[in-house]
C-alpha cells in the first residue's frame, strides 16, 4: 500500500455559530425571546431598541428649558440684579403644611391590609385556635388537619392519628394515653367547622356533614339524609332497590338527588390555589372580505437596530483595540437582528399554511379539523421536519375559536369508507357531540356511537371509540344513565 499526498474539493455542512443562533430562536417562546434579546441589549453596545413613542414632546420641552437657560444666564450675567431670580420651585413645595386637630390631611397613610392566599390548612387551625381545646384535644386537632388532602378529606385512619398523637405526647413527658373515641370527638367538631364537611372519611359522610348542618325545615333533607344511607345504590343507579329499600317514590328520589347536588362534594378544592397561565399569541388569525388572514402579533415582535452613534465611531478605520470591539459587536448585532427576522418569516410562514390547511376548523370548529402531520408543512414551505417542530413548539395561535398551540393542529388521522381520512381530533369532537345530545335515560354505548360514526363515513372499531372516550373523561353508558 503506497501513502500518497493529495487535494480534494468536497462540499459538507458547517454548523456556524450563526446557524446555532438561528436555531436556538426557533425553538424559543416569546416570554424566552424576549428574555434573550434584554440579555443582548444589555451585552451589546450597538444593539438597541427602537422606541415607538415620539419624541416630539420631549424636543419641544428640550427647547423651552434651553431658553429658560437662556433668559437666566441674561439676567446673571447683567450689572444689576433683579429682586426676584428665577427659582425651579416654590416656598409652598417646601414647607408642609402640618393639618391641627380639625384639619384633614390630604393624603392619609394607610396600612396594607392585604393578605395572600390561605390555605386550607390555615384555615382550619386559625379556626381551632378559637375553640377552648384542651391541650390534648389541640394536638389531636393539629395532627387530623395535618391528614387532609387536597380536597379536604382525611387521608389517614383514626388508629394512625391515634398513635401520631401518642408518640407526640410522649416525646413531651405526658403521661396522658388517646383513645379512639378521643379523636373522633375532636374530628366531629372539626367537620362542623367552616367549610362543613371537611376532614371527613368518605364523599357519603361529607354530604351528610352538610346536611346536618342546614335547617331543619329545608325541603327533602330528610330524604336526602335517607338516600346517603344507602349510597352504594345512589351511586350504582339500582332505582328499584333503591325505591325498595329506601320506601320514597321517583319523585322523592329526584327531590332529594337535586339537593344533594347543590352541596359540595369537595370542600377543600375552594382553598385550592389556582396559578393563571396566561400565554401571550404569536401569530392572529383573523377574517376578512372572506379571507382568513395570518399576522404575527405586533405586541411582541422586537423592533431592533444598530445604534447609529457607535457605528459611526466604526468608521474611523483605525486598528485599536477599541474599534476592533466595536467591529465584533456590531457584527454580532447584525447577525441577532438577522436570526430574530428569519425566526419570524418562518414562524409566519409556518403558521399561514397551518391556516391554510385548517379552514374548516376555522369555520365550523373541531369537527372540521383535517388530518395533518408535520411533513405536509415541511414539504410545502420547503423545510426540514425538525425545523417545523421547531416553529410550533409553545407557539401560540389566537382564532375566532381561540387560543391553541400550533402543535394542536397536527392529528393523526383515520381511515373514511369513502377512501379519505379523518383527523382523531374531528373524531374525539363528534363523539362528544352524540354524547351531548343522546337521552340521558338510554345513553350511548361504545358500539352504537361506532355504528353512527360508520355512518358518517368514518370506520372505527369500538375499542378506538372508547380510547377516545375515556381521552375526553366521558364516563361509560352504565355510568351515565340517568334514571331519576
């Protein structure tokens, strides 16, 4: 074998730092792109933003401050002056006035009374501080509120809270031993705290909690009290043992079910903290003349340029150091203000043959949704698959029909007996939509809903309509039955 040295011309993809950025912006949000361009004005001298607001105002008031500065200096630099000089403020801004007994300040400082969330927890042992507890019975208070769970259920057995208490007071050198009986003393005055119902065992003794404490001459309580006795055939829908065993007729039963209805079957979720998620729209979709129109949201797209002071200093064309720096800054700025432009062509690009695609969901809602994966947009705007998952990752669009994340509109799809497809989301809504308009008395069964849809066109077995169901929370026909 003979080594030899030779030249060879090959063309191969380099992963430049600018096509690293480019990429990186992609795949950004707008909260994101937002935090990286702050990060970049504050590392870059010749990056800056452009300000909407005008500046005529301030030109304006730049002009008349220069002549005040004018008429002061004529009247400093004159032989005599005049009694009363110029000042910026008056004696009035400078002395307050302090109000006496009957006067009234103008403004008055007021304490911040506000308070964050409270917890359920809070809540509870704010209220067991204000009941004349033992000591004992505040501990075993303490350790049953400390059980709950996020619905406000207790979530430990009363021999657990038991022992959790006896261990405690031994650690303290009591010699006082808890019984059973003791706790459940206690959880009784707890569950008939505010909210009624809270710290009990099981949804039957929740509501009964909370029938307990309405009036006694509250229509169908007793009925309704009659009921949860024997809630194991409330919740399996068995009407006639329930008629048989409980002696009340259909309309009794309703009475008492709607009743039960207005209570709370949780009573700890109210405490529940709820963080809002709001998401900023990349893009708005909107109708006119007949036509769906694609923009990018104006309220978030950087208005960026190179400051127009340093990149004069540019062009002094010298080799300091200090005007190499510059150089490089502003060669970097260009490339930044170039990568957030192409990130917003695409982005808009993107979005508009999503648009495309999708008009019947634009026009009749989820039902009209199309069958559509990523490579169909890839080969029409002329990019690579993984750059249009790029695009529509926590990308939001606002519609007519709201507000979605461009990944919803991709879907698998299904199968038509006509020789088309079907989108699983346009599935997934018409499976709703029969649930939501079938008899409550003679609900649907998986197999039903499959003959219906095979009607419409779309052949689906029955398991598949179940995975959609359950995927949707819709419980099976048993369960939906209504019978009284």
């Amino acid at each position: 074998m003979k080594l030899s040295v030779g030249l060879r011309v090959a063309n191969s993809l380099s992963l430049t730092p600018q096509l690293q950025q480019a990429i990186r912006l992609l795949q950004l949000s707008s909260l994101e792109l937002e935090q990286e361009i702050q990060i970049q004005l504050d590392s870059n001298p010749l990056l800056e933003k452009i300000e909407e607001q005008s500046n005529i105002e301030s030109l304006s008031s730049l002009e008349e401050q220069e002549h005040d500065n004018k008429d002061l200096t004529n009247e400093l630099n004159a032989n005599t002056l005049p009694d009363d000089l110029p000042v910026d403020t008056d004696w009035d801004d400078v002395y307050t006035h302090q109000p006496t007994s009957l006067g009234t300040p103008e403004y008055e400082e007021r304490e911040d009374n506000r308070q964050g969330h409270l917890g359920l927890k809070e809540h509870m042992l704010e209220q067991i501080n204000l009941l004349h507890f033992s000591q004992v019975d505040k501990l075993i208070a303490h350790c049953i509120v400390d059980s709950l769970d996020e619905k406000g259920f207790l979530d430990a057995e009363i021999t657990e809270i038991t022992t959790s208490v006896q261990h405690l007071l031994e650690s303290m050198d009591y010699d006082d031993e808890v019984e059973d009986d003791e706790v459940m003393v206690v959880l009784k005055h707890i569950q008939h705290l505010d909210p009624p119902g809270v710290a009990s065992r099981n949804l039957a003794e929740c509501l009964l909690v909370q029938l307990d404490t309405l009036p006694a001459q509250t229509a169908y309580r007793r009925e309704a009290i009659t009921l949860l006795n024997h809630y194991e055939l409330l919740i399996s829908n068995e009407l006639p043992k329930l008629v048989k065993q409980t002696g009340l007729n259909p309309d009794q039963l309703k009475c008492a079910v709607d009743l039960l209805k207005t209570l709370k079957a949780y009573p700890g979720m109210e405490f529940e903290e709820k963080d809002s998620d709001y998401q900023i729209p990349d893009v708005v979709v909107m109708k006119k003349n007949h036509h769906w129109q694609v923009q990018l949201n104006p309220d978030i797209m950087p208005k960026l340029r190179i400051n127009s002071f340093y990149a004069n200093m540019i062009k002094r064309a010298d080799q300091s150091n200090d005007n190499q720096y510059l150089r490089n800054q502003m060669l970097d700025a260009k490339n930044f203000i170039k990568s957030v432009d192409e990130r917003h062509k695409t982005l808009l690009k993107v979005a508009s043959c999503i648009v495309e695609h999708q008009k019947m969901f634009l026009e009749i809602g989820a039902e009209g949704m199309r069958p559509l994966v990523l490579r169909d947009i890839a080969e029409e705007v002329e990019l690579h698959e993984s750059t249009v998952s790029r695009v529509t990752t926590n990308k939001f669009m606002v519609t007519p029909r709201g507000l979605f994340e461009l990944k919803y509109f991709f879907s698998s799809h299904v199968a038509t007996t006509s020789g088309g497809e079907a989108s699983s989301i346009a599935i997934r809504a018409k499976i709703k939509k029969l649930v939501s308009e079938e008899n409550p008395r003679k609900p649907l069964s998986d197999n039903i809903i499959a003959n219906l849809l095979k009607e419409d066109g779309i052949d689906v077995a029955r398991r598949t309509v179940a995975k959609y169901r359950e995927s949707l929370h819709i419980p099976s026909s048993s369960e939906r039955k209504v019978l009284i």
